[in-house]
C-alpha cells in the first residue's frame, strides 16, 4: 500500500499515478465531497418537491435562515461547534484505523461533566472556564476509552462498544440529571444552571466556543501530520503489523487514540453546556454522534477539512427548523441529505460515474481485529 | 472446538427454570414468554451476521437493515390492509438493503464497516422522514399451536405456540445449521470466508458467492425487522431496532459463527432480559428504570470482554478479495 504520510490528506483511494496525475487527485478530493452534496441536495429537492413544495424555495428558506441574519448565522456556529469536534473525533479514530462511532455518548457525557463543574466549582473566571472544558474532556475520555482498552487488550471490536456506550450514556445521564443531579424544584429534568464564572462567552455573533473549535481542528492538522504521536496514530492506522515490527506500542497507540478521540467528543459537549445550554439538560443533544462520521468522510479524514464540512452540516441543521415552519417540510429531510451526502462520498459512486476513477478502495477501518 | 461451560451453564439454567415451574409455573412460563420474544430478533439477525461471516463479509448494517424492513413492513401491511402482504414487503425491503451492502462491500470493494454504517444512517434518515403517525395494522398476528407438542408442560406453551415468524426463526436456525455444515453450499460458503483464494483456484466464483449470501441474509435481516413492527410491538417509532443489530453481531461471537450457538447465546440473553424485567415488576429490586433500560447494551460488552480472543472469527472476514 503506497501512501505517503506527510500527506496531509487521507484520500479513500490509492493515487494510481499512471491513471491520474497527482494535481487531479488533489482535485478530485475537493470535487468528490462537492459533487457528493449537490446529488445529495438534489435528491432531497425531489423528496420536498414530491411533498408538494417547490424545492427552490424550501432551499431559500433553509439558507437564508441559517445565512442571512445575525441570529441565523450564531446558531449556525452553535451548531457548528459540537459537530467540528465530533467530526475531528471519528478523524482521530479513523487515523489509527479505529472506528468511533461512539461521539454521541462521549458527547453527552462530557456535557453533564462540564455543566457540574460549571455550578458545583467556585473559580475564578477564565480559569473556571478551562476547569470545565477539562472535566468535560476527561469524562469523554473515559468514556470512550472502556471501548479503547477493550479494544486493546480484549480485540472487542469498538464499532459495538461504542454503539453500546452511546446507549448506556445516553440512560446514564438521564439518571444522573433526574435524580441526584437534578434542580431542586424543577419539573424538568436537568442540572442547576452553571455559574457566571464559567460562561463562555460570546464576541459579537461569534461564540468563543466555535473559535476554539476551529483552532483545536488547525491543531490537529498539524499534530497528526508533523509529530510522533500522530505518525504512530497513522503506522498503526495503515498496518498494525508493521507498526508493531517498527517498535511502536500498538496497543498503547489505540488507547491513546480513543481516549484523545473521546476527549474531543466531550469537549464538544462542554462547549455546548458552557456556551448555549448554560446547563445539562438530557434532549438537548440528540443526534449529533451521527453527523460527526458523515463529517470526518466528507472531510476525507482530514482535520482541517473538518472545519467547513461542520459548517455545511451545522448550516443545515440550523436552517432545518424555519423549513418546518415556514413550508411544513418535515425537519427530518435534512438527515436524509445528510444520509445521501455520506452514501455519495463513501461509496465509490461520485468517483466511479463521474470520474471515471476505478483506483482501488483504502481500506480504512480495520475489522474485528487488530 | 470442544468447550464444557456452555453445556454447563445451559443444564444449571434448565434445571433452575424447572425448579421454578413447580413454584410458581404461570411466572415461569411468562418469564420464559417474555424471554423467547425477546430473543426471536436477536436470534434471526445473528443468523444474517453468521451467513455474511462466514462468507468474509462484516455485516455492521444489520441494524439499519431491520430498521428498514420493520418500517416498510409496518407501513405495508397499514397500507395494504394485508399481514402477509405487509411480512412480504419488510423482506423483500431487507433482500434490497442485503443487495445494497453487496454492491458496496462486495463489487465496490468498499471498507465493509463503512459500508454498513452508511446504511445505517441511511435507514435512520430515510425511516424518521418518511415515519408517519396515525398508522395501524389491520389485525394482530394470529398465534400458532403446534398439536400434542404445545400440550407439554413448561416447554409447550414456551416454545410450541407462537407466532409465525417466531416459528421461522426457530427452523431457520436448524436449517441453517446443517446447510453451513452439511452441504455444499455451506462449505463453498465457508472456504470463501476463510481462504478466498483457495476457493477461487478450485472454480468457487467467490465474489458471487459473497454477493448472493450477503443479498439473502438481508432477507432474514427483513424478517427480523418484520418481527419487530408486524408481531412484537404491532406498531413502528423512530429508532424502533434499538441497537437490536449491534447486540445480534455480540450473540454472533458468542456463540462463535455458529447458528446454533448464537441460539443459546440469544435465548440466555432473552432469559436475562426476562428475569430483569420481572424482578422489576414484582418490585423485588428497586432499581431505577434507567439502569434496566441499559442492562442488553452492558451485557452485550461484559459478553463480547469476556468472549472475544477465545472465539476466532472467519479468516478473511472483513477483506474484500482481489483476484492475484
């Protein structure tokens, strides 16, 4: 298998270069992911035409929603936000050859973390904010690192545990915020609301959070490609084998990687805590897990490419409830596109039909065992 | 693979049942009611897990496959006023959704959990857009007796009388089983999933072989599916397989790539469902109704932690096979 690694780009097919010149393999991981969400909006405007709605306006609905005002374009970065993270968590995974598809769990869990640190700790401001963010991080990192270990030492195949743990979370914390967590006097179930002190703010229309998601993607862009921990993250992602023959600790590697790909996931779910929610509440996070994988395909594994396929995602998500409202379209169209996007860019259909590409499939998960 | 403990532990949780029976036997046989319903989904979309294995093909769609046919089933039958018309849809919905996991993992070559986790998200867009309230079924599933069997104590009323996909099930995982071990086509299908290419030098057309087993487990997977939203429930919700299909690759191990020890690793865990869910009615434990809710999906990691590594999967499971 010939890739090169200083790439930053993990493309889902070999470079064959007597087929293709290197420049229009670079293009072609800009068109595919592109051509991919025209088919797919394409498709979803059949769906809506079919509900007896005119596709064109139901789409100028949803976008100048979420695009045209200054309230639409700041739930737009809301959105964003948690979906940059749990799209740079699967990316992680994806690199060392595992497949997270756990976000979701570690999400809500690291949520609950951050929101008791936020009312429960009594810190000064900004360092109360980190404080939070920590927590958040480590209890995703817990979370997703029982389907690490496992997966390490048992070969327990994390594609199960974490599905699994998504469930056990997404009971756990409804537990946890209706009984001993839960606000005094309250109908509802959540957690008191968090202290002024661990606020994240926001400047303008632009939510803190979404900055520093940005810049934790740019980090990662840099750290899988130019350090050692991220070549080990890629050795033992391409060949576990190889990695093992080069002196590399396969085992501590997947740990590692799940345990960082789970931090992510919960730092996601602190900044929604922090930053919107100003507390935990149980339904606030629905769904999110999902759209971090067609996030971290779309984006071809790359982090940096993270960053606008969450904004694609988030600016869909944000527009999808005006689009109820305004043509009765039902919300949910919007995860069939989402659904049509990720089949479009992860099967070969793109590349095969219109590119005429039949380069052979990376493989980028690695099974049952390791 | 000689192992004593599963037949250890199956004798310990008979002769418990039997105990119970002359305690209490309207429980027993309830609980044991509960158990085997529990069980039937598991059962039919482990067995979609074994066909697709042994055949090298990882099948991690499962859940999107029964979720699938469950809607389509339901909204069939709704439609057309017909149970039968309405089973025939949900599997025929699961042979297309096999077919189109065939197409990916098999001819495209695709990374094969990739391939089944988009038809995951897929079934879960598609069934939550098209899901629509106010939909019933024209009848309830009529149950069925087999004569003098259904009249034994304790096994009759647990085993003999029952629906009719429950019933399939049942035959499905003994047919199974002897046409995985006892023809030619089980063994065609084995040597695809363990040496490809051997199977390929001696005239086994293995990409066909693949294609075609992976399609037709996705017609048990439609079964399944049907079960759920024609037979258990009579009704459809968003999210209806709750993770069913990702337990059901857990009870494929245990009972390593075997129909009939996927059985007995089903019918256990329906057992443990069973007595769970009866403990917390009788309020013999008070424990929150969360902590049940997570018991399948804890029990589902404790079994894969405590199985896997003991159990060898197919060879070239999860390999897609490129001629030399």
């Amino acid at each position: 298998m010939s890739t090169d690694l200083s790439q930053s780009d993990l493309g889902f097919s070999d470079p064959n270069p007597r087929r293709t010149t290197a420049l229009w393999t670079r293009w072609q991981a800009v068109l595919i992911p592109i051509v991919s969400v025209v088919l797919a909006l394409a498709v979803g405007g059949i769906l809506i035409w079919l509900q007896g709605v005119n596709p064109f306006t139901a789409y100028k609905v949803l976008f100048t929603s979420a695009l045209g005002t200054e309230a639409g374009l700041l739930r737009v970065m809301q959105k964003s936000t948690p979906l940059i993270l749990t799209g740079l968590a699967v990316v992680v995974g994806l690199r060392a050859g595992l497949f997270n598809i756990g976000a979701q769990g570690q999400l809500v869990v690291g949520a609950l973390g951050a929101a008791v640190a936020g009312y429960a700790l009594h810190l000064p401001p900004v360092i109360h904010v980190i404080a939070a963010i920590a927590i958040g991080m480590v209890c995703g990192a817990i979370w997703s690192s029982i389907a690490g270990v496992l997966r390490a030492y048992r070969s327990v195949s994390e594609v199960i545990t974490t599905i699994m743990l998504n469930a056990i979370a997404l009971s756990l914390v409804d537990y946890l915020a209706s009984k001993p967590l839960k606000e005094e006097g309250q109908p509802l179930s959540r957690t008191p609301e968090i202290l002024d002190s661990a606020r994240l703010p926001t400047f303008g229309v632009v939510p803190i959070g979404f900055v520093i998601a940005i810049l934790v993607a740019i980090f990662f862009g840099w750290f899988l490609v130019r350090t050692t921990s991220g070549f080990r993250f890629n050795t033992v992602g391409l060949n576990a084998n190889a990695a093992r023959y080069a002196g590399i600790g396969v085992r501590g590697t997947i740990v590692l990687a799940m345990a960082v790909s789970g931090a992510l996931a919960g730092m996601g779910g602190s900044i929604e805590s922090l930053g919107v929610v100003g507390r935990f509440e149980p339904a606030f996070n629905a769904g999110l897990g999902f759209d971090g994988i067609t996030i971290a395909l779309l984006a071809r594994a790359n982090p940096m490419a993270t960053i606008p396929a969450a904004i694609l995602v988030g600016t869909l998500r944000a527009g999808a409830n005006s689009l109820q409202f305004e043509t009765g379209i039902q919300p949910e169209v919007v995860d069939v596109i989402l659904a049509l996007t990720l089949l479009f860019v992860a099967a070969p259909i793109v590349s095969r039909m219109i590119f005429r590409n039949r380069t052979k499939q990376r493989q980028l998960t690695s099974g049952w065992g390791v | 693979m000689k192992r004593w403990w599963p037949w250890a532990l199956t004798a310990i949780l008979v002769a418990l049942c039997i105990v119970y029976y002359f305690i209490d036997a309207t429980k027993t046989v309830s609980v044991l009611q509960f158990s085997l319903r529990y069980a039937i989904p598991l059962i039919l979309a482990a067995m979609v897990g074994i066909i697709c294995e042994r055949s090298g093909v990882i099948n991690i769609g499962i859940e999107g496959q029964m979720l699938m046919s469950a809607f389509a089933g339901f909204f069939g039958a709704s439609i057309t006023g017909s149970l039968v018309l309405g089973a025939l849809i949900g599997v025929g919905t699961g042979m297309i959704m096999g077919a189109m996991l065939a197409v990916g993992a098999v001819t495209w070559k695709m990374d094969q959990i990739i391939a089944g986790t988009v038809i995951n998200i897929l079934a879960t867009g598609l069934t939550s857009f098209f899901y629509a309230q106010g939909h019933m079924l024209p009848a309830n599933m009529p149950t069925m007796e087999v004569p003098l069997l259904s009249s034994i104590p304790l096994v009759g009323p647990v085993f003999f009388i029952n629906g009719p996909f429950a019933f399939a099930a049942l035959i499905i995982v003994v047919v199974l089983q002897v046409m995985l071990f006892r023809t030619i086509w089980g063994l065609r299908t084995r040597s695809v999933g363990e040496k490809p290419s051997a199977a390929d030098t001696s005239g086994i057309n293995v990409q066909r072989t693949r294609f075609l087993n992976v399609t037709v487990a996705g017609a048990l997977a439609g079964l399944a599916g049907a079960y759920l939203s024609l037979e258990a429930a009579g009704t459809f919700e968003r999210g209806f397989t709750a993770g069913r299909g990702f337990t059901a690759l857990a009870i494929m191990i245990f009972g390593a790539w075997n129909p009939i020890g996927a059985l007995g690793a089903a019918l256990f865990f329906g057992l443990a469902e069973g007595v769970a869910s009866q403990l917390q009615a009788d309020e013999v434990v008070a424990i929150p109704q969360q902590f049940t809710n997570m018991l399948p999906y804890v029990l589902t990691i404790v079994l894969l932690a405590i199985v896997s590594g003991r159990v060898k999967p197919p060879a070239s499971v999860g390999k897609p096979y490129e001629k030399d």
